[in-house]
C-alpha cells in the first residue's frame, strides 16, 4: 500500500525494477539500451566503484543545506533532470509530470528537442518558478534551429544545452532488437517538422555520408547571435573541447557519453571529470552527466568538481513506476540520501564539498 500512495516504489534500490514491472518489453528496451555491446553504458556505474568517500566524525553538523546555483538559478539540489526523449512512452504526461514534480521539487529539469509535449506545454506545467533548460538538437535548416532556440527563450526557459555529441545516432542493438528499431517513427510533439539526428548514413561505395551532420565550432558562435541565454555544450569527454567550448563563449559544459548510448569505447563520464574541471577552472560551469544513481555518486561527483549532476534513466524509471508522483518521490528519496551522506561526511553546504573526502 506504502509504494502504491509513494510514486510506485519504497526505495532507490526498488527504482528500477518499479519501472520495469510498468512498462513494455519494446520501450523498456529503448530506455535502458546502450551502444553496441554495452561497455560504455556498464563503464559509467563501474567507475564510480572505483571512488570511495572517508567518513568524517564528530564534525557538529546538525543541519545540512542542498541548495545551490546553476548557471544563476537557484535550485534546491545539485542534481537535475537530463534531456530524455520521449518520455510520453513512459507516461501519457511525459515531460509535463517531470517538469511539474522538478518545479514543487525546486530542482532543475533539461527538457530535449524530441520531447513528447512541445515546450511551451512543459515550461506552463512547470510554473513561472521552475528551472528549466532546453537542450537542443540542431536542426538541417539553421532558420529552424533558430525558431526553436526563439520559443525556448520566449517560453521561459533559462539556458541553452547544446548536445554536440550526436551527429549521428550510435549503434544501438538492444533498442533494435527489442522493437524501436532507428527508423521507428515516434512523435515529436515540437512539430512535425523537427529533424531527429540522421540515423543511418548513406552509402555509395566506399563513401558514407551522414547528411547535415557537420556542425562545427561555429555553430556555438551562431547560437550566441540569436539567443540571450546562457549556453552549455553536453557530450564534452576531453579537456581540449571544454577550452574551446569556453573560447566559443559556452557559459557550461556537461560532461557526458550520451549515457553510453553513442560511442561503445568511451570513456566513463566520472573518469575523465577531473581533468575537464581542472582544464577549464572557473571560466565556465561544469556538471556531469551519466550513471548517477544513488546520492554516494552525487557527492563522489561534486568531490572530483561537478557543479551538480543529471539523472537519465532513474527519471525515466520514475515516470513509468508512477507518473508525476514518482519522479517526485526520486527527488525527495535522493535529496534525503544526500542530506544524510554529507552528516556522515561532515559537510554543511553543498560549497564545503571537495576533494579532500576521497578516500582510499
């Protein structure tokens, strides 16, 4: 009776199966699929094993504040919904249950191009409080791309997020196999217009040629002429494109292998976070997206530099064990883990995180 009045689940650890027992074999395989054989999707929560936070004691800490600022706005956690796309599959509400459990929540919410609701439907659902971001897929006609970034910035929402990980979609077998094959035709409810990303290459000997999907740094200097809002770039796994990101003028960076479900030999997002964070300094925000679980990744991430942290499939999870109420019992249940993890750590603030509680 407890889970049934709880969002669908009594704990994190019951979050997954909770989605699985709601949801068909074909979508099911469609969110919780990766690239290929799945290494980089299984990489991303075997490196956070690799970490290990030391135990403060007799610290004095009686109250702990989550709250923080992301890009200016303050939220009241440092982990936020990621852009996932469709998320009507999941529930018939899709992103508007999301963006109305984030905005009762005050946490952020990234809501993407592929969305099953149009913005504008989702930034009203959220209230003219909540955090929100757009995170956007370019589009083959650049005036299209600039119509999309113009509702999003007339809707409200407060920052751009540029994914610059997808000119093309990755090998995904276990979504082909459970039946949302790469040409499955789902709608997208921004209009009927929007591109996804090219999904198989054409062919013609031994050339391939992948369409519009040859967009370069320029891009990000084209977006800064027709929006005033700030500008991450996802999909950052090397130091060297955070820099360029910051010399192109991106207020963030989101350090991020599409939760493993692009390129299969990538790298774990938690392994190469140091290095972005120590790269770039204080010149741009860096946050962190990929294999986030459980409040013991949040504080391993924020340690190593992350500003906060993004939840993909948990939020997916969420939706489909209960809709509205069970993406908001995700943020309640984490945002109390996190708050007893930084007791047991001796941590006040979300700023008094460092790397210093990193074990061996």
């Amino acid at each position: 009776m407890e889970a049934a009045t709880t969002g669908g689940f009594r704990t994190l650890r019951d979050l997954e199966e909770a989605g699985r027992r709601r949801c068909s074999p074909a979508v099911w395989a469609f969110v919780q699929g990766g690239a290929g054989e799945e290494r980089a999707l299984e990489r991303n929560r075997t490196a956070f094993g690799h970490h290990t936070v030391r135990p403060h004691v007799l610290t004095g800490v009686d109250r702990v504040d989550l709250s923080t600022r992301l890009l200016g706005q303050s939220v009241n956690a440092p982990f936020f919904a990621s852009p996932t796309a469709y998320q009507g599959l999941l529930h018939p509400d899709g992103e508007l249950a999301t963006a109305r459990a984030a905005a009762s929540a005050g946490v952020l919410a990234a809501f993407s191009t592929l969305s099953s609701h149009p913005l504008e439907e989702i930034a009203r659902a959220g209230g003219p409080a909540g955090g929100r971001w757009f995170q956007l897929y370019v589009q083959p006609d650049f005036a299209e791309t600039q119509r999309l970034v113009q509702r999003a910035e007339t809707a409200g929402f407060k920052a751009l997020v540029l994914t610059a990980d997808v000119p093309v979609l990755g090998v995904r077998d276990r979504q082909a196999e459970g039946g949302i094959a790469l040409d499955f035709v789902v709608p997208v409810g921004n209009g009927p217009n929007i591109q996804t990303p090219v999904r198989q290459p054409e062919r013609s000997g031994s050339y391939f040629t992948f369409g519009s999907a040859s967009s370069t740094w320029a891009l990000v200097d084209g977006l800064r002429v027709v929006t005033r809002l700030p500008i991450g770039v996802m999909g950052i796994l090397r130091a060297v494109y955070a820099l360029k990101a910051v010399e192109h003028g991106a207020a963030a960076v989101v350090v991020s292998n599409h939760g493993g479900r692009q390129l299969d030999a990538a790298p774990a997002t938690i392994d190469v976070l140091s290095s972005v964070v120590h790269a770039v300094g204080a010149r741009c925000e860096v946050y962190l997206d990929g294999g986030v679980r459980r409040a013991d990744d949040v504080l391993i991430a924020l340690s190593l530099g992350a500003r906060a942290v993004g939840l993909g499939r948990p939020v997916l999870w969420a939706l489909s064990a209960g809709g509205e109420a069970g993406v908001a019992r995700l943020f309640s249940l984490l945002s109390t883990e996190l708050a007893i993890d930084m007791a047991l750590v001796g941590r006040r603030r979300i700023s008094d995180i460092d790397a210093t509680l990193l074990g061996p």
